[in-house]
C-alpha cells in the first residue's frame, strides 16, 4: 500500500485512471448538463436526488441509498482498513423553484444557474468512480461517495450535519471531501463559522397620528441596526457582521406591531463568533430598553424575539495533516500552486468535529455563481487537469493498494 503521491501518479493502474477521465470527459459534461436541467432548489431536493441515486446504482456501487433528508450516498469498497474517506457534493442550488435551468451552450462554455456550484461537482464524483473501476484501482481504506442536500443559504448544512450525526455512517468516518468551487488550486482547509438570526422587534401598534408618540418597533429595530453598525470585527481572524433583509409593518399610516431583520455573523474564530453574538444580543436589549424608555408603552412595551435561522460552526483542519499534505502535493505535481484558504461549505462540519476536511475545485474554469447567468468552460484540457489533480489527492488519501 503506498499514500506517496509521486509514487501513485506514475503508477500504471494511476495512468489508466486519467487516461479514462480524459477519454470519458464527454460522458462527464453530459452528466453536468443532465444534472443541471433537473432543478434542486432548496428544501426540495428530491428530484434530483433521485436521479442521482439511480446514477449511483448503475454504476455499480454498493450499498447506495436516499436517507430521510435526501442524502444520496454510495459506498466503493476498498481493503476496508481504517475509518472511511468521504467524496462529496452538493445536491442543491441556491435557485427558487420555477427557475429556468436549461443549459445553454456557446463552445466549450455551459451556461446555467447552479451549472458550476455544485452541478459540475456531483459530475465529478461520476467521473472519479468510472476511473477508478477503469483501472481496476483497490484503495486501501472504502470510499463512501456522497451527493448531500442544505449545503446553501438557510441549508444551513443539514445534509452534512445530518451525515456525520444521525447516519449510520457517523461514527466511521475518518476525513472528507467536498468537491465544491472551481479552481483547484483554492483549497479550503478552514472553516468560516457563521450566525444567522431573524430579530422580530415587536409593540402595540397604532394610528400613526391618534397613537402619535407611542413605542415603534421600528425605532427600537433603527436603535439595533446603528448599534450593529458600530459593532468591532477583526479582520484576522476573517470576521464580519451583516443586516441583511427586513420587513414589517401594515401601512404607511400606522404604527406597525412588528418589523423584522436578518442578520449574518461571520468568523474563523469560534471565539469572535462568540462575542459577535454576545454583542448583538446585548444590542437588542438595548434597543429594546431604548425605546421603551422613550416612547408612551401605557398601550403596551416594545419587545423582541430572536430566531436563530443559520448556524454554521468554526473550525480548521491542520495544514500538516495527511488529508492536506495529499491535495498540496497532488496539485502540485499537476502544475497547480497550492493557495490554503478559509470558507464556509460543508466541510465545516468536520471540521467542527476535529475530522480532517477539505473543500477541493472540481476544475476548469467558471464564473457567476449564484447569478443566472452563471457559466463554466469545459475545454477538455484544463478540466481534466483538475478532475486529475481531485482524483490524485482521493487516491493519496485513502492509499493505493499494491498487492
């Protein structure tokens, strides 16, 4: 059994391995393109799920199923020695339901919502396991492959957590991948925690002329946003804060009885997320105690409820670590410069966890993600040299069995 990276990719099982993944490489944009037109918005997945289910069977994988939040996972067994290597991608776009996901095609250039995050991805996983069955490649340690829901937005990641807490597989899991982005070379080993928080600011109401001068909810929310304005992030470690969508209210002549913000904290620091959240609570009780302290509350007080709607944790996994050392290495030798990054993807529940995880690009090249007229370039070359360099990095890590 070998992990070297130079040993494995001047191995011949190795060569035949890419040379599949370039001689396939029509078969993976067809995966993409298929993909791409079966919409997968958020909270409704199924679809999707289901196709890629069946393209799980057919190729052979053991063991596949659809768990009960719509996780597709596969299973390609290796020697079975030591915990299990994950491969993922997500299932999920950040599209409504109703939007239209044709692919549009100019040359080697696909366009389409979601074709590049995380579309091309879960192509990607179909391509890695053609390969290695084409080889005839045995890894040391099995490989579960894993199409996940809730990577996006109000997600909030419940694919992977549910993956690493509720599945059967939680337990046997010893490092992770997600396929996720475009450039290789941006491999992400730490993980952007963040909050996420609808504030509802509530009080009695009124006629904005008979009730003149009583308690506003939307002063006591005003009182927040300026204090959360003047709020302090570092910018190392990465940190942010956001106000992000409101509403509220009845009509332009009334007192409204309650108005609403989402907010989103942001850090690689569990610690700063920590005070980032101590501090907008403190904030609201301020605002609260402000305008309660200003207004006439004799028809009632200003109050608020707070929903957390978003929480993805902080961590990192060591640069040092086995699962880095194999996707520097591989990217390397494929003529990539390694740049060691900080995000928020599925990966950040792992790392959570103390599990080694990288988010890794599935190649080529791609712009626009989460616009409409998202896009990616297929041109074989460079896309191959990516989905090589994936490949590469998997095989280190799970270690190719020689006997």
């Amino acid at each position: 059994m070998t992990r070297n990276v130079t040993t494995i990719r001047a191995s011949e099982k190795f060569n035949k391995a890419a040379e599949t993944l370039a001689s396939d490489h029509d078969r993976f944009v067809n995966d993409i393109i298929t993909l791409t037109e079966i919409p997968a918005p958020p909270f409704k997945e199924e679809r999707r799920s289901e196709a890629y289910e069946a393209m799980f069977r057919a190729l052979g994988l053991e063991d596949v199923a659809r768990d009960e939040v719509n996780n597709v996972t596969g299973l390609r067994r290796g020697m079975g020695n030591g915990a299990l290597v994950v491969v993922a991608a997500h299932l999920d776009t950040v599209f409504p339901e109703g939007t239209d996901v044709t692919v549009k095609r100019e040359g080697t250039k696909l366009m389409a919502p979601g074709i590049g995050d995380d579309t091309r991805g879960l192509a990607t996983l179909l391509a890695f396991i053609r390969a290695l069955d084409a080889a005839g490649i045995e890894t040391e340690q099995d490989i579960l492959f894993v199409g996940n829901v809730g990577e996006e937005g109000l997600g909030d990641l419940r694919g992977t957590r549910h993956l690493f807490t509720k599945s059967a597989y939680k337990d046997k899991i010893g490092c992770f991948f997600t396929f996720d982005g475009i450039e290789p070379q941006d491999l992400t080993i730490g993980a952007v925690g963040s909050s996420r928080y609808r504030i509802t600011f509530r009080g009695p109401g009124g006629h904005s002329l008979g009730a003149f001068g009583t308690v506003n909810p939307a002063y006591a929310l005003g009182h927040f946003l300026v204090g959360m304005s003047r709020l302090e992030a570092p910018s190392d470690p990465r940190s942010s804060y956001c106000a992000s969508v409101f509403s509220g209210g009845t009509s332009v002549n009334a007192i409204p009885e309650a108005v609403w913000v989402e907010i989103d904290l942001r850090s690689e620091d569990a610690d700063v997320l920590k005070q980032l959240n101590d501090d907008v609570r403190q904030l609201i009780r301020d605002a609260v105690a402000y305008e309660n302290g200003r207004g006439n509350t004799a028809s009632g007080e200003i109050s608020a409820d707070v929903e957390q709607i978003g929480n993805r944790p902080a961590g990192a996994t060591d640069k040092n670590s086995d699962i880095v050392r194999a996707c520097c290495e591989a990217l390397t030798i494929l003529g990539y410069q390694p740049d060691l990054s900080a995000s928020s993807t599925d990966a950040n529940i792992p790392m959570s966890l103390g599990i080694p995880a990288v988010k890794f690009g599935h190649g080529g090249s791609g712009g626009n993600a989460h616009r409409l007229d998202e896009w990616i370039d297929v041109e074989p070359t460079e896309s191959v040299r990516g989905l090589t360099a994936g490949l590469l990095a998997v095989v280190a890590t799970a270690g190719l069995f020689e006997g």
